[in-house]
C-alpha cells in the first residue's frame, strides 16, 4: 500500500500573525530581538496510521552559485551547470506528534490540525534573499512516519514549505531613529583637490533619499576642476569554495548625480569653495536590503568621484557605506508613543522634517579614509559563524518563489510651534537681535495631558496652585486690568545684565507700572493689543509694596517679585512696535551691505586693471627689444667693411669700429614710450621678418625672454625656426619645449599671438 491509501492531504500553515496572504508562512525574526513561528500540520487521513510520528524542522539556508570557474558569478539562476556553494546555518526541529497510540482519522472525515512552535534565535537570522547569483532561503521540512502494512521499517512522508524572515518593525524604528551621520574632510595637496563630505544619516529606507553635502575648497595648481560625480549603487557579495569575495555587477545604480563645471579652479583665499548638496533616491524597484550572512553579504556604496581636466582619472575616489533597510509598512510606534501625543519616528524617519532638524557638519579630522569609525557591517551586528553541514542543492530554488510584496505608507508630522523659548538663559539672543513677540492674545497649544481650557480661564485670576504647576508647555496668559499689581503679558522679555550678555524674565511678571499702561477695558477679542516687550532695560528687583500679599490678591498672586522699569525707559518707547523699533537697523545693516558690495567691485575693477597694465608693459618691452634687434641687424649689414678694408687695418681699430656702431642704447628702469603710429610700422613687418629667423635666431629670442638654458637646448634639438615658432602653443611650450616657468611661457604665448595677428 502506498501513502495515497493512508493520506488523503497534507499540508503546513501559519497560525496568527505567521500567516501570510495566499497561504504562506512569514515571521518577523532576528536583529536581537525576540520572534516564535506558530504553525500547524493540517493532515487528512483515510485510514489509522499506527506508530505514527510527525517532525517539524526549520532551516536557514545560504547558496551561492558560480559559473563555469569560482570567479565568475552565475548569470543564470536555474542554470544546470551552475556550481552551488550552500551552507546551513540555523536548525531547529520539534516533534508535533509522538505516540504510542495510533493517529486515527476524524469522524466526519475533516483535517486534523497539529500544531507546532518554533522559538528562533535572536541573531544570525537575516531576511530571506533572492538574486540570479545568491540567495538566502528559509524552510520547514515535515517528516511523517508510520506503519505500513507487516513492512519492518517505517514509511517516510516528507513535504517542504517556504517561509519568508522579514526585518522586525522594532529593529527598523530603532535603527532609523539612531543617528547616522558621516563626515570627512581632506586636505589639498600639490597633487589633489581638497574637499570635505557630510552626509546627516547614513541609514535610510528603501524609496527615501540620501543627502550629501560635498565642498571643494582646493584644486591643485595648474589645473581645473572638470567634472563631479556621485553614484548610489548596489553591491552584493558572493563568498566562493575558497573563502573569495566575488561582487556581483548590477545594470544601473540606484540613482546617479553628474555635473559638468566650466574648467573652474578654486584657490584658497583668492575664490570661494564650490559647495553643492545632493540627494541620492534609494530606488525601491531596484533597491536591496542590506543584509549579513555566512556566505552572502548585500549593502549600498555611495560613490564620490571629483575629475579634473589634467586626467580621465577621477583625481578623488571615495566610497561609502549606506545602510538600506525595508520601510515601516505598518506605521509601527513602540509602546509609549502614542499615548504621549508626539511619534519620535514621524519627526526624524521623515525625510522632509530630518532634513531640517540636521545641525551644521562637524568635520571629522582623525579620519582620512572616508569611513566614520567603520563600515555598516558594524552597525548590523554581523552573525557568528558556526559550522554547519553541507546540505545538497537539488532543487532548493524550485521550492521558492519570489518574496510577497508588502505595502508601503509614509508617516507625517505636523509639527507644534510654541510661543515660549524653551532655551537656557546662556543661550539665549543678545539684547538688540531680532526677538520673536506676538501682538494679539492668542490661545497657548496646550500638552497631551493638559485640559482644554474656555475663553473665560483667560480674564479669570491664576490661583497660587495652579500657578505654582505653569510649564513653558501649559502657559496661559492673563488679560490686563487697571489693577497695579494685575500679572501684564509678556513674551520673550529679554533684559541686559551687567556683563551685557542677554537674560530672561519670567513670563508673568508683576510690574510695579503706575502710568504707563492707559485705561482699557479688557475684552477676549484675538485682535486685543499686546505691550510689546521691553528690550535691553535694566531692570533691578528692590523691595516692593505692590509685591506683598494683601487681601484682595492673596489668593491670586502670592509673593511675586515685582521688577521696578526705570524713568529713561518710560515713555514712547514701549508705546513703539517691534516692526518700528527694528526698521532703523535693517536701513542701516542694508546700507553697509549695499557700500560692502561697493567696494568688492571697485577692487575687482582695480586688480584688472593692474593686471592689463603689467601686460602692456611686458609687451611695450617686448616689443624695444624686438626692435632694437632689428636695428641692429640692419647696422651690422651697413656698417660691415670689406675684408680688403679688415686686412688693411689694424686689429684694434678694426675692433673699435665695429663695436661703435652697434652699441645699445643703455636700458633705463622706466622704458621708452613708443606712439601708436610706430607700433603699427613696426608690427606690420613682424610676421614676415620673424617666418625668416633661423634657429639661432629663436633660441636667442626664447633667452632673451627668459628661458632657461635646457629650454633653448629644446628649442635647437626640434629645430624650432620662424615658421614654426608661429604656430606654437602653451601646451607646445610646456610640454615638447619645457618651458614650466608660468610667467616665461606666457610671455611667450603673448608674443607668439602678437606676431601671428600682424
């Protein structure tokens, strides 16, 4: 008899929350936290099973396949000639059924339900993966036994269901609620750009974005900056039979950032450092989840790279680790966090709210690697490795479709603006900045656990107990009275103190005002006005009457400081709004901004001019000489006796007379001035005279404008003549002629240019 007479069905299911859509099996397990599977055997028996046993074993699998060598990953998943490397790194087993009596049917013919529970480890349970050269995999394995027939041995039945681990909401609150961020800063060198990174959090959400703040403060010289380069990528790692990482390569990064500069160079102290913010979208349709496993590891690199126009090599390569976990798709919030009122989640997971509370980067200097203390694998708390069995591969990637796809929702806050500082009094503003002050009453946003309040608490007096309990986040303000001693609503109230750093007052505070405030009658109107605060006043608390306790304020204001506002304070000044007050200055700091950007212009026009002033002299320069040569040549071809002349004559004379002629005229530190008219008759002659100049000729011309001796030996080894002379450029120049000095080479280019437009 065959199992088909004894078992009529038989199948595995997840009770509770382990019961996934369409029949599967998921479970929220690992990151040290505390998981169970709840499952049942559901079985529908023909006949009695005798000596029946039923075992339930879960396993966690890991494989990585290989193609034709251990180097190649496999491009093909179900490839038959694909090598598997897998490994088992968790089982569990639990006996659902054990006994001596036999398993008899139901009698009406219905299922029997076994139920069984597994109790996972905390750690080493990574999420179930699956690529075309990796995957890590869960399962359980039934094994039933029973008694067929007069057979000695037990038959065997066995049935394998998948199950999918998926990331605990805990383990994903808490680690994007940590803080994460990164920063790095460089210094330039001869040879490299000097930059600085910081990126606020470095554990994100798969659909959130990564934000990346990049400043060039330096380009080495004689070089520009070209291109900036940043790529959010995938990168999964494959272990092989060798213990060899091999990484596998992915079409497309999950999103990319190139922007082109116009061959730009930033000097320190001379220009400004070019400072770009970018955001890296973490692509959920292409996304991995970063993950640790004995043989498969899956995280996300940043890629920084910064080009410059001396080379296709990216001067500065810098990678860094993003860790990427699945997104809160059930809104979860930890116990506590709904009863208060405020969700630390919905304010820091929320890309846009994060993105405003991040403070300024503080440079990591001890770190020139661009790593903040370690890779992501630090913060994953990777598994230990135990020794496990081999277990064989046939067939294990049939038995497992792909991973349910889960929705998605995206939490928001609405956050609270409070009209009280919650600062300490040293951090508070200076007296004379810009202080916030409201001029209508307006009811204060109460806290979770505060009573709502009618619009008659606001004209009613303040009890000495409840007065006693006012927090910054339960304040409520009294309406003025003619009372003297009546509590006046103040906001902010900033004083000056004697080391003229700013302090606060209370915000109800007694004063001892006998005129300064006119005769009103209250109402609970929102428009009602508001004395606006006093700020910069000495205010001194001395002993006051108005601050003693009398019958009729006895049980309103018990033993509150009364603070004496001094004669100078008095008068239009209070009566002036904090818009009048602050107009003056804003006049006055525009004023300076607009004589600042004044004077930045006239220096820039200055410095151009300066600098086409040294290029016209160099010319001007230039050009005596050029035309002293000339001169020159045609003096030598005038005044050259005959040979028959030079034998007659002595040596000396001969001597004198050809030295006479040609002398130079003597170089004065201010050079001559030479008209327009001569300038165009001397460059009208120059193309033609300098396309005739040999060798000699342009090696003395390259000296004369300050080449060095290993220049004009270039310039005789590549027989540089007048023809060619004219159709050199600076990288001519720099690179065949060795010509390194800047200021030679441009002196040159110049000259170059002024003879080959004549």
């Amino acid at each position: 008899m065959g199992r088909e007479d004894y078992i009529q069905s038989f199948s595995i299911i997840g009770r509770g929350a382990n019961a996934g859509p369409d029949g599967t099996i998921v479970v929220d397990g690992g990151w040290d936290t505390e998981a169970s599977l709840e499952g049942a055997v559901v079985v529908q028996l023909k006949k009695q099973l005798k000596s029946a046993g039923i075992r339930a074993e879960f396993r966690a699998y890991t494989e990585t396949r290989f193609e034709g060598s251990m180097h190649k990953l496999a491009t093909k998943k179900d490839d038959p000639k694909n090598i598997r490397i897998g490994k088992v790194f968790q089982q569990l087993v639990e006996v659902v059924y054990d006994s001596k009596h036999p398993l008899n049917p139901s009698a009406n013919g219905t299922a029997v339900s076994l139920p069984f529970s597994f109790r996972l480890p905390r750690k080493n349970l990574p999420p179930s993966f699956e690529t075309v050269s990796a995957s890590i995999q869960y399962y359980i394995k039934t094994s039933v036994l029973y008694q067929d027939g007069m057979k000695l041995l037990r038959s065997t039945f066995e049935l394998e269901v998948p199950v999918i681990v998926r990331m605990p909401q805990i383990a994903i609150y808490n680690m994007i609620s940590s803080p994460s961020p990164f920063s790095h800063d460089s210094q330039g060198t001869a040879d490299k750009v000097g930059f600085s990174l910081h990126i606020p959090q470095r554990i994100v959400t798969i659909g959130d974005s990564v934000e990346l703040h990049v400043t060039i403060n330096s380009t080495p010289q004689d070089a520009r900056l070209r291109m900036l380069n940043c790529q959010l990528r995938n990168v999964v790692s494959c272990l092989n039979s060798e213990g060899f990482a091999v990484q596998q390569k992915f079409p497309r990064p999950l999103s990319e950032v190139s922007q082109p500069f116009n061959l730009v160079s930033v000097t320190p102290g001379y220009s400004d450092p070019i400072v770009r913010r970018l955001y890296f979208t973490v692509d959920p349709q292409i996304a991995l989840q970063s993950l640790e496993s004995p043989l498969v590891s899956s995280r996300s690199i940043l890629r920084v790279q910064i080009v410059l126009d001396t080379s296709e090599t990216p001067n500065v390569s810098m990678e860094i680790p993003i860790v990427v976990v699945p997104r809160n798709t059930e809104g979860y919030e930890p116990p506590g966090v709904a009863s208060s009122g405020t969700s630390q989640y919905s304010v820091m997971a929320t890309p846009i709210l994060r993105a405003t509370t991040i403070q300024s980067p503080q440079l990591n200097p001890n770190n020139e690697n661009g790593s903040s203390g370690g890779s992501f694998l630090d913060i994953l708390a990777s598994p230990p490795q135990s020794p496990q069995r081999m277990t064989s591969q046939g067939g294990m990637s049939a038995r497992f479709g792909p991973t349910a796809p889960t929705a998605s929702s995206t939490v928001t806050s609405s956050p609270t603006t409070k009209l009280t500082s919650e600062k300490s009094p040293s951090s508070l503003p200076s007296p004379g900045s810009e202080i916030p002050a409201t001029n209508t009453f307006a009811r204060m946003t109460l806290g979770a656990q505060s009573p709502v309040l009618s619009d008659s608490r606001y004209a009613q007096p303040v009890s000495a107990n409840s007065r006693s309990n006012l927090t910054p986040s339960n304040l409520v303000y009294e309406a003025p009275t003619l009372n003297r001693s009546t509590p006046v609503p103040q906001t902010n109230v900033y004083t000056s103190s004697s080391n003229g750093r700013g302090i606060a007052a209370p915000n109800n505070v007694v004063y001892d005002i006998p005129t300064l405030i006119p005769p009103r009658t209250p109402t609970l109107n929102r428009s009602t006005p508001v004395p606006p605060s006093p700020v910069g006043m000495n205010l001194h608390v001395p002993p006051s009457p108005s601050a003693r306790a009398t019958p009729t304020n006895m049980m309103q204001i018990p033993q509150q400081p009364v603070y004496q506002i001094p004669q100078e304070a008095q008068g239009t000044q209070l009566n002036m709004t904090w818009d009048e007050k602050r107009a003056p200055i804003l006049q006055q700091q525009q004023q300076l901004l607009e004589q600042q950007r004044h004077l930045q212009q006239q220096q820039q026009l200055l410095e151009q001019q300066l600098r086409l002033q040294q290029q016209q002299h160099a010319l001007e320069q230039q050009l005596l000489l050029q035309q002293q040569q000339h001169q020159l040549e045609q003096e030598q071809q005038h005044y050259q006796p005959s040979w028959e002349e030079k034998r007659s004559q002595p040596v000396v004379s001969q001597r004198r007379e050809w030295q006479e002629p040609i002398a130079a005229p003597a170089y004065t530190a201010s050079p001559p001035t030479i008209s327009s008219v001569d300038k165009e008759s001397l460059s009208s002659g120059f193309r033609s005279m300098v396309a005739e100049w040999d060798v000699e000729k342009v090696a003395d011309w390259a000296k004369t404008l300050g080449a060095t001796a290993d220049s004009i030996q270039k310039f005789i080894d590549n027989a540089i003549d007048g023809q060619v002379l004219l159709t050199l450029t600076d990288e001519d120049l720099k690179g065949e002629l060795a010509v390194t000095a800047l200021g030679v080479r441009r002196k040159m280019v110049v000259a170059i240019r002024e003879m080959s437009q004549n």
